[in-house]
C-alpha cells in the first residue's frame, strides 16, 4: 500500500474508489445516495492547492499494475484561520484495519506543517466506526450534537 498526496489525474480512480462503497460509507462520507460521484465534485476533491486544500490517498495496485484508491483523507482550511474540515473515508474490504486511523494521523501532521492547529468535521450518530476512531485517537476534544449530526473539533497533536 502507498499513501501519497492526490493528484488531478486521481479524478478516475475517485470514481472508482466511490462505486467501490457501500451505500452506506457513501451515505457516511458525502451525507447524500449517491450512485455515482458527479465529475464536478471528483474534480473538486482531486484538485487541491497542497496547503489550505490537501488531500492523501492510500493506494494498491492490482494484478495488471492499474493503481487504485482504497482511501481517502482530506482538509479544507476554513479561510484566514488554522482550523481546517477535515474528512476520510476507507472502502468498505479495507475498513477496519487501521487504515483510516493512519491516513487521519499522517493527514495531521500535514496539516500541522501548514499552521492547521485544530480540525473540525461531521459525523452522524450512526457512523460508530468514525466515532471509535475518533476516540482511540483521543481526538474527541468537544463534540455537539446539533440538528441530527454531531459537530465535532479537536487540536492536533503537536508532535
């Protein structure tokens, strides 16, 4: 497995890494169904500007040397402060075996190096599998549950 930065030639492999999900890790991630991610919205997540919009990929290669995205973290700095959203999402047969914990831990140290201090994002209640994450890592600081989705912020390790 390779975690690497996203690049814009990744739009594809966004859409295959999305058709790979269940209906509800797309559910899980996007908030919406979604049968298949529009191009609009894999452009905007495959393009980053590598500071206030960074995104990593955890890729495999398959048997005919084709790579493929397994999953995803990502930030999007809210602008003129050092919070960032943050977000990751993992395929459904690569869930559950430290790959999202990783990619968020790596993504915060990136995150760290460009002056995010604190990361905030969304989850539903019914995502338990985030909620752990968020837990094991000890990133739930402050969380609120407001109007159906728990608000949720935290700072980022220095070290």
């Amino acid at each position: 497995m390779l975690v690497r930065p996203i690049v814009p030639e990744d739009e594809p492999l966004l859409h295959e890494a999305v058709a790979a999900m269940s209906e509800r890790t797309v559910y899980f991630r996007f908030f919406t169904p979604l049968k298949r991610m529009s191009d609009a919205l894999a452009h905007r997540l495959a393009v980053v500007d590598f500071n206030d919009r960074f995104a990593l990929v955890a890729t495999i290669t398959k048997p005919a040397g084709k790579e493929r995205i397994v999953g995803v973290a990502r930030y999007d700095r809210v602008p003129n402060t050092d919070v960032a959203e943050t977000a990751v999402a993992v395929i459904d047969e690569f869930q559950r075996r430290g790959l999202g914990g990783a990619l968020m831990s790596i993504l915060g140290k990136v995150a760290r190096a460009h002056g995010i201090k604190t990361f905030t994002l969304i989850v539903l209640p019914e995502n338990q599998q985030m909620l752990g994450l968020l837990r094991k890592m000890c990133w739930i600081h402050r969380a609120k549950l407001t109007r159906g989705v728990y608000d949720i912020s935290f700072e980022l390790p220095s070290e």
